[in-house]
C-alpha cells in the first residue's frame, strides 16, 4: 500500500485544481441562477422555428 | 359555478366576453385583446412549452401592461440605464418585478434572445432582473422593453443600487464556502473511513499517519474559508457581550481540530478532521438556504426609484419645454405635468388644475382634484388635466422619501431580538464546558492518562450540531413547502408569528380586492340596437388614451377595429365624448349622458359599484357597473383564520361605505376606514397592546411603513416593490388561500423544531453522560454526531413532505370540513 504515498497527494493537487475552477466558475456568474438552467432542458425544443420572432 | 380564466394570465374572463386565441391548433379563451397577442406570439414564435411548464400561480401577473416606453427614447434619460463599452456592445439591467417562475424566466430569455443583434441574457431569479447586452447599432433598448412588454410582462431599466451588488457578492462568496466545503469535505471524510478501517482490520504507523496529515490538510481550507463567518459573527458576538450559535459553533470546531492537529503531531490517538468537515458543510448549506430566501426581497433602492417616472418634461429658462431625466431635476424648477404622467416631485400648482390619484399615498380610491397653490406628491399620478408645477422637494425630501426613512428604521430596530434557540444553545455551551472541565479534573485523579481523551470524546460527542441545524434546517424545509403553494417566505420571523392568538391586519383595496376596478355587469337599455358586446367596444375606444382609473375597466374590450374619429372631448368629473363612425357618443354620468330620466329604470345602486352610462344622441343604450372585486377564496380563508384562533381585522384608506359593505360580506367585526397611513400605524400600536402578535398584509407603499411595525408582515405580489421590499414573506397568484397554507406549515414547523430541540438535549445529556464515564470510543463519537445531525435534518423534512395541495386549488373554495 505504498502506492498511497504518491496518490494521496496527487488527488490533493487534483482537488485543488478543481477547486480552482469551480472558484472561477463562481466569480464568472455561472452559479447565479441555479433555477431556469434546470428548466431550460425541459423546455428548450431543438426543432423550435429559431429566428421566428426576430425583428 | 366557476368564472372561466383566461389562458394566457389566468385572471377570472368577463362575464359576456368572449375572444379567443388559437395556440397550437387549439382555441383558448382569454380575456382580453393584449392577452391574445401575447399567446398568439408565444405560439408563434415555437415557444407554447411555456404554458406546459409555468408554475401555476405565475399566470396571475401576466396581464400585458399599458407602459409606455417612448420616454427611453431620449438619449439623456437612455444614458443613465445603457453602458456602450468600446467594441460597440450596450448592456442595461432590467428589472422584471413579476419574474418569480423559472418557466417565465425561460420565457423573456427566449423572446429576448431571439431579437436581432441581442448577444445575451443573464438572469438572476432571486433579485428577479436581467441583463442583456447588444450590439449597439442594431437594437435599441425601446424594442427590447417592448418585445418583452408583449409576452405580459413590465420591465423596468434599472440603475443597479448597491445593495443588490453586494447581495450578488455574498451570493457568490456563499456559494464559493459551499464547494470548499464540500469537495474537501468529501476528501476529509474519505481519509477518515481508511482510518476507520484501520482501527478495525490494522494499519501501517506510516499509512496511518499519511491519513491523519491528508485529512489535516484537506481541513484547513474548510476551516480557514468556509467557517470564516462563524469565526467572525463569533468574535463579534464576544465583543458585544451577546451569547450565540456562533459561539457555540466556533468553539466546537476548534476545540476538535486543536485537538485532532495535537493527536496528528503527537503521531497517535483519534482524530476528528471528518466530523469538523461534516458540519461545517451541512451548516454552510442551512445559511446558503437562508440568504437565498432573504435576497427575495426587493432591492429598496430600486423598489423606491422604481416608483418614480425616469423623465419629466421641465420648462426652461425661456419657456421651451425639455424632457429631462429625473436624476437632474433642481427644486424651484417648473415642471409641465399631463395626464397618465407620474409625478417625480413634491411641488404646488402654478397654473392649471388636476385630477390626481393618490392612492399610493394615502389608500384613498377615489381621484381628488388639485388647483393652483395646492400640493401634490412625488409618486402620485395624474388622471386628467394638465398644468405647470414648481418643485419644491425633490429625491429623498419628498414625501415617498420619508416614508423610505420610516421602514428603514423600523428595518433595524427589528433586527435587535435573538432567537430562541440561540439563546439555548448557549446556555448549553456552559453547561457542556461545566461538564468536561469536571471530568477532566474527576479523570485526572484517577487515571491521567484517559484525563484528555475522554475530554476529547465528551467535547465531540457533545457538538451542537444537531442544536445548530434544528432550527435552520426546519426553516428551510418550510420556505420550500411554502413556495409551492405560493408563498414565497423572506425571513423566518413570519412562521415564528403566524399561530393562534394573532391578530392579522388585511388592507382592502388591492390586498382583498384585486386592485383594478373591473366590469362586474352590462345592462342594456330597451332601445339599445347594439349588441354587450358592441356596447363595449364602442365604451372602449372612448375611453382607450384616457387615464381615469374607471377607464381601465374597459382595457379588455378594445378593438383595433372600432375607433373614435377624432380625439375625445372629456368634460372633467362628467365624462367623456366622442364620435365614432360618424355617430356621437357620450360616456359617464347618468346626468351628463341624459339629460331626462325617462329610459329604463336604474338597477339598484349596490354600494362600492360605480355606474356608467354609454349613451347615443339623448338615447342611453347602456350601464355599466364597474367594482373592484373581491380576491378568489377570500371568504373561505376568513373562516379558516378564525377557526385557528386568529383574528382579522381590515384598516383601509377607502370610505367607509366601501369598507363596510366588504367587511360585513367577510363577517369581519372590526374594520377601520378612511385610514392614513400615520392612522394605521397608531392602529397597529393599539392592536399589539391587545393581541401578542399583530401581522399585516397590505400592498401599497401607504402601507409600507406598518408593514415594518408588525411583528411579521406579508406583501401581495402585485402591490408595489416597496411593499414587497419590506415585507417578510410575498404573496404570488391571485388567491390570498396561500395564507391557509401558512397557517398549517407554521403550525408544523413549531412542532418540528420543538422535537428537534428536544432530540438534541435528550441525546447530549445521554452522550455526554455515557462520554464522562469513559464509555465512548472515538468512532462512537463521530457516529453519535452524525446520526444526530441527519435525525434532526430528516425531521425537518417532513415539514414539506406531506403534502398539502388537496387543500389549495385556488378555483374552488374547499369547504372547511375537508381541511381535516
């Protein structure tokens, strides 16, 4: 189980990039709006007419 | 029997009216003209998935609005809302006050996106605005205020205020200790379960502690960033001489990582880096919730701008008239006022007269007339005529200003009190340190060596987690449970208040009624050759550019179709005529309609019903009755609360005719009319003296200041954004039933957070007992704490599991019986 000595800290700079990125997710604004994303799967229609109120 | 809704808003359809839009080969019946473009847009534009996925209350404030949009045509007053950048994109912030469902927001995104040289739409749902950002030279902000105006819905541009900034900050930092929490949480958690093993099954010393080292390391973060503000409102609280969660939070944490750090260097003994993560993680979520629910509430700054016109016209030094923004208006300037202009100033008359409602002032329904050397407020609106005014406060001096000074106030004064689990877990915090110092120096006589563990194990074992989640995690569960129904819950003050022996103080115009003064009946005359609905369009197209507050009556019925020839003439305070294909016609009173009384016989006049009467030549063809009706299920809910114990009471700024005739339809005994707004708030002072809890329920900004003196307050979502600003839990839909539904989950909160609290002292004397004695192994102790925390989160759970919604379907009113 020697192999740990090199995982364990290796999942830790893992974790820490995530991290990272999740943080810079954050500052972007993607996590404002946790609600309409969930429903935009369930209602966007990719056969929709695009363009059909366009003006 | 039930009125039809309309398809598109879900308001009750007109008796007698009947038009209809046809959405995906089907025909639906809606109420008005605006409505059926709206659903005809939608279904053309591929978008019908909306009415699918809507949340059924939504409907209700769909009715498209009569704003108007040109005054953000002018470049000064457009300026102060778009920011062009350099490469030539503009970006403006919109605030959509009716943005509550998911569903809607989907909906304006699409219709926005899809319009030429838009580049995008972000939304944030809690804060209820959007920001859309488009190519200059290829879109203006009038078309896209229009384009979502269609769908039904008021934007408003917006100059982004500090506060909702800074709510979008804590937002973000919030969400930033939620995912340090939890990924490392996650690791901790999963170094503690090897060590775990490796009690059981044997592990290498080196392995062992690699694992004590990770888990240190990966505890660190969550201590140093995420429990921050524990840490913070913690010291705060010391230095205020004030006893709190945090306290009790702050000292659990790093008594067990002080100690798990020592174990880690000393290279032996338990270490409780998992459970340290655990917490901390299920605590962020519990405060996440919270701020969520309390960033529902309006951005006062912007409810309170939102209540004044962006532009006026102002008369020069010369004379010429100039459209000038708000924001740059002097007092002493003279402004030209006209009707269905908002006034942005407090000021006098100088020449003219008006017709000006005041009802967001002082609750009256009625229009009162001003002349020269009369007063008129910022706020208020003109319904008819025109004239020349002087400023003489403007911004924050204005009356609007100082009532935005009295909530702001009593805002604070509310904040003081602590809550009561607070206050118990403090107390519990001293008995539990009592404790342990007792055993250790009790375990130092007798074995020194057991003296730190079993102090370890009994600071660990004794964790507050379950005290500390019980009451936010019930909270939670009711805001959720809540919201369906409905309701959306701001500060949790509301469910500590609303239970037997309250008293509950409704508004009338606009809280139990509906605000708008709607056609209730259409009487033909005996010689009227017209058809209802003729009758109406004709009244519509009459009455189609005027502002008079009965002239909304007629909005539905208008038809591009039927239009006047010519401008009307208004007669004020008489009526309105005009000539349409041809023919004259007169509209208003009986006595300026006709001058004879021999047509038919006047229907009785029913108090609080204003009559119309549309006439031809000397010939009436018809009367209208026009009322503002009662709110659905407003009568059922009245004997729901007093079947529960509490009382209600109306106070309204109406006359008292009008009150009384709604206060004896409810069975109401004390209702108090023709109520100012420092009349209301004395009401309310003389109401707490009786009653333990007074709350109120109102929509205007008359309202506003009391709605911050009740010990809890509920705003309508309709009524205006200061209301709602104010208020701690915002009605949505049209039906005030929602209130029923509160009165349950109130009641079941209470009971939910009373076994929480009990389950927690009960299992904290028994765990630290059994953990004074020596009994308990560092694992038992970490299970203790964990399966504490998750009882008391499940038992929150059940506060929305059950589920309520045989109860309120806001068609028909369910009879009480069937509330059992």
């Amino acid at each position: 189980m020697s192999i740990l000595y090199l995982l364990i800290p290796l999942g830790l700079i893992l974790v820490t990039v995530f991290v990272a990125a999740f943080f810079w997710a954050a500052r972007n604004g993607q996590f404002d709006d946790l609600e309409s994303p969930a429903m935009s799967i369930v209602l966007d229609d990719d056969t929709k007419p695009r363009g059909a109120s366009r003006r | 029997m039930t009125q039809a809704r309309c398809f598109h808003c879900e308001t009750d359809i007109p008796e007698g009216f009947v038009i209809e839009a046809r959405v995906d080969e089907r025909s639906h019946a809606v109420c008005c003209y605006g409505c059926q473009a709206a659903a005809e847009f939608i279904a053309g534009a591929g978008l019908t998935q909306f009415y699918r996925h809507r949340e059924p209350m939504a409907g209700a404030i769909l009715r498209p609005p009569e704003a108007k949009f040109s005054m953000y045509e002018n470049e000064d007053v457009r300026q102060q809302y778009v920011t062009v950048d350099d490469s030539g994109i503009a970006e403006a912030t919109l605030y959509i006050g009716d943005l509550y469902c998911p569903a809607c927001i989907w909906l304006v995104d699409q219709v926005v996106s899809d319009l030429i040289g838009v580049h995008g739409v972000s939304a944030n749902p809690a804060s209820r605005r959007i920001i859309v950002s488009w190519a200059h030279d290829e879109q203006t902000l009038v078309d896209i205020l229009r384009a979502i105006a269609v769908v039904g819905f008021k934007p408003e541009p917006i100059i982004p205020g500090q506060a909702k900034a800074s709510e979008q900050a804590d937002y973000r930092s919030a969400i930033k200790r939620l995912l340090i929490a939890g990924v490392f949480g996650m690791q901790a958690m999963m170094f503690a379960i090897g060590l775990y093993a490796g009690d059981y099954y044997g592990i290498g010393a080196g392995q062992e502690q690699l694992l004590r080292v990770a888990s240190l390391l990966v505890s660190l973060p969550i201590l140093l960033y995420s429990a921050k503000p524990f840490f913070r409102a913690a010291l705060f609280s010391v230095r205020h001489h004030r006893l709190g969660m945090d306290i009790t939070v702050s000292l659990a944490l790093l008594i067990a990582f002080v100690a798990s750090a020592i174990n880690t260097a000393l290279g032996q003994g338990a270490v409780y880096f998992d459970s340290i993560a655990m917490f901390v993680f299920l605590l962020c979520v519990t405060r996440f919730l919270e701020m969520r629910a309390r960033h529902n509430a309006d951005d006062r700054a912007a409810a309170l701008a939102s209540m004044l016109p962006a532009a006026v016209t102002r008369l020069s030094q010369d004379g010429a008239p100039e459209l000038v923004a708000v924001a740059k208006l002097r007092s002493s300037d003279l402004l030209m006022l006209n009707s269905g202009d908002v006034i942005a100033v407090d000021g006098a008359i100088k020449q003219g007269c008006l017709v000006v409602d005041e009802s967001m002032l002082t609750g009256e329904s009625g229009a009162v007339v001003r002349d020269v050397g009369d007063g008129i407020f910022a706020g208020t609106r003109v319904l008819e005529g025109e004239a020349v005014i002087e400023a003489t406060t403007i911004g924050s001096g204005t009356q609007l200003g100082e009532i935005a000074r009295l909530i702001e106030k009593a805002q604070d004064d509310r904040l003081a009190a602590l809550s009561l689990s607070d206050r118990f877990a403090s107390a519990f915090v001293m008995i539990v340190l009592f404790v342990s110092l007792a055993a250790l120096v009790a375990w130092w006589q007798i074995d020194a060596e057991r003296a730190l563990p079993v102090l370890l194990s009994i600071l660990i074992v004794a964790c507050p987690c379950a005290l500390a989640l019980a009451m936010p995690t019930a909270l939670a569960s009711a805001a959720a449970m809540l919201s369906r129904h409905g309701l959306l819950l701001v500060r949790s003050r509301l469910l500590e208040h609303f239970r037997p022996g309250a008293t509950i103080v409704f508004d009338k115009t606009g809280t139990l009624t509906n605000g708008r003064p709607e056609l209730t009946s259409t009487q033909l005359s005996e010689s009227c050759e017209y058809s209802v609905r003729q009758c109406l369009e004709i009244a519509a197209a009459i009455e189609r550019d005027s502002e008079h507050v009965l002239a909304r009556a007629f909005a539905p019925f208008n038809c591009a179709s039927v239009a006047t020839d010519e401008s009307p003439v208004t007669h004020l305070g008489q009526g309105v005529s005009a000539s349409v294909d041809g023919v004259q016609y007169k509209l208003g009173k009986r006595e300026f309609v006709v001058s004879s009384d021999d047509d038919c016989a006047d229907l009785q006049s029913t108090q609080g019903k204003t009559q119309v009467f549309l006439s031809k030549g000397q010939k009436l063809l018809a009367q209208f009755s026009i009322s503002d009706s009662l709110r659905a299920d407003v009568e059922p809910l009245m004997n729901e609360l007093r079947r529960e114990g509490i009382r209600p009471v109306i106070a309204s700024g109406d006359n008292r005719l009008a009150v009384q005739s709604v206060a004896t339809k409810l069975g109401i005994d004390e209702w108090h009319h023709d109520q100012t707004p420092q009349d209301k708030l004395a009401l309310l002072k003389q109401l707490k003296q009786q009653s333990d809890v007074v709350l109120m329920v109102g929509d205007g900004i008359n309202d506003a200041p009391v709605l911050s003196v009740a010990d809890a307050s509920i705003a309508i979502a309709n009524g205006t954004p200061l209301a709602r600003s104010t208020a701690d839990g915002i009605l949505l839909g049209q039906s005030l039933l929602p209130l029923y539904v509160l009165s349950r989950v109130s009641g079941r909160t209470r009971r939910v957070i009373k076994q929480s609290l009990l389950w927690a002292v009960s299992y904290n004397v028994v765990a630290i007992s059994l953990a004074a004695f020596g009994w308990v192994t560092p694992w038992m102790a970490a299970i203790g704490m964990s399966t504490s925390s998750l009882i008391v989160v499940g038992n929150a759970l059940r506060i929305s599991g059950q589920s309520l919604s045989h109860v309120v379907t806001a068609d028909l009113p369910v009879p009480a019986e069937a509330y059992q």
